[in-house]
C-alpha cells in the first residue's frame, strides 16, 4: 500500500500538480484547501506526511501546525514564501521536520518527502528489535524511544521527531562535545540535508523542554565555537 501524503495548501493548481506527480509514484494523496478540519482528516486518514503550506486563509501554516502538534508527531514539511527566514525559523522551533521555500521543483518536494519519511520509519517502530535501548537516561532525563518523549522530574514532554533525534544523539554521548555538523549528521543519519543553522533552532527548542532555566541551560551546553555538549554529573 502505497504512503498517505496529506497536502494542505489553498493554491488549487498546486495541489493537483503535486497529487498527480505524487501519484504518479505510488503515493496516496489527500488535499485540503485550509487547515479548519485538520484534525478531523488527521484521524480519518492517518497520514504518513503532511506537506503545509505557511500562508492560507482563515488559518495560517504555523497555526494549523500547532493543531497538528496538539495531536500526532506526523512528520511535517512547510512550505514558505522564498526568503521567508522568520516563517521558516518559527516552523522548526514549532515542530516542523523540514521546509521547502516556493517555488519548488516537484522533484525536490519529492526527494524531502523520501528522506524525512525515511527517518521517521527508521525511528518510529512501535516494537523495538533485540538489544534495542527502551530508555535512555542522562543528566536527570529519561528518554523513551519507543514513544519519542522525554520525561523531566517525572513529567512526560512530547518530542518532534527532529527534537527526538537530537536529544538522543547527544544523550547517548554525555560530557562528549559535538560540533553542528556531527550532531546533525548523527540526528539526521544519511539522509540529512543541512540548512543554514537549523541545529541551533532545535537546541533552542530543547532547551525550553528540558531545562529549569532555558537562558541558563545546565544540561545542554553550548561549547562557543565548537558546538554542544549534554552534560551527566552522575
């Protein structure tokens, strides 16, 4: 059965565009012209993806992206306006796993699709394999693989799948210092793709997730001029 693409952008031309290309690989898609009933389609079509557009009436892209977030880790790609930085840098602190700046080439849409679902499959398997690590702890944090979530002084803190990756990249290497490049090819695996200083974002994210302090982070660290480090006083 081929993957459920939900495309969710009020352009009528570009939505039969990309369900036509994306048929035409054995996608099964499924469109909205707005973002009001997001939910509602997220339950009756479970999609593996959604492809959302930033500027919509009624609703915006990050708004309908904060629905989605309230709900499902689905991976999301965005789409924004070209040179859109704040757009682009919102969506991500939100919980976006990738953007696509308009225009865009069909065929790139295409290829973002493969490696962010590729990545979620890779890490979104319900029933771990042997030897698979459940939980991770460090520095005072417990992070459930199998959920992709973290737990803080007992409390559970849902994760974006990006957020995932990257809290467990450098908590599986505590008091190990790691520059942006390594943490984002660790996270990311093969299939990353970088884009300016997306890291920094995420870790900005994080911190506000799992520190007492976010402006004073004591477990995830920034080592000036060299990258960051997840800090285990045990």
């Amino acid at each position: 059965m081929g993957k459920k693409v939900l495309i969710i952008d009020d352009d009528d031309k570009l939505r039969n565009l990309l369900r036509e290309y994306l048929e035409g690989y054995g996608y099964k898609i499924d469109c909205l012209a707005d973002g009001l009933d997001v939910n509602k389609q997220l339950k009756l079509m479970s999609p593996d993806i959604v492809i959302l557009d930033v500027m919509m009436p009624h609703k915006n892209g990050l708004e309908v992206l904060a629905d989605i977030r309230a709900i499902s880790q689905v991976p999301v790609i965005m789409l924004t306006a070209k040179g859109e930085e704040a757009d682009r840098i919102v969506g991500l602190e939100m919980g976006a796993d990738d953007y696509l700046p308009k225009p865009f080439n069909p065929r790139e849409l295409l290829a973002r699709i493969k490696a962010v679902m590729r990545r979620s499959s890779a890490n979104g398997k319900r029933h771990p394999t042997r030897g698979q690590r459940l939980e991770i702890e460090a520095g005072g944090l417990v992070l459930h693989t199998a959920k992709q979530s973290v737990a803080v002084a007992g409390n559970e803190i849902a994760l974006s799948y990006t957020e995932y990756k990257v809290l467990k990249a450098l908590m599986e290497r505590p008091n190990t210092i790691l520059s942006r490049d390594q943490l984002m090819s660790l996270a990311q695996g093969k299939d990353f793709m970088a884009f300016d200083r997306s890291i920094d974002v995420h870790i900005s994210k994080l911190r506000t997730k799992v520190e007492t302090d976010p402006g004073s982070p004591q477990r995830i660290k920034t080592i000036w001029g060299t990258g960051y480090m997840f800090v285990d006083t045990k």
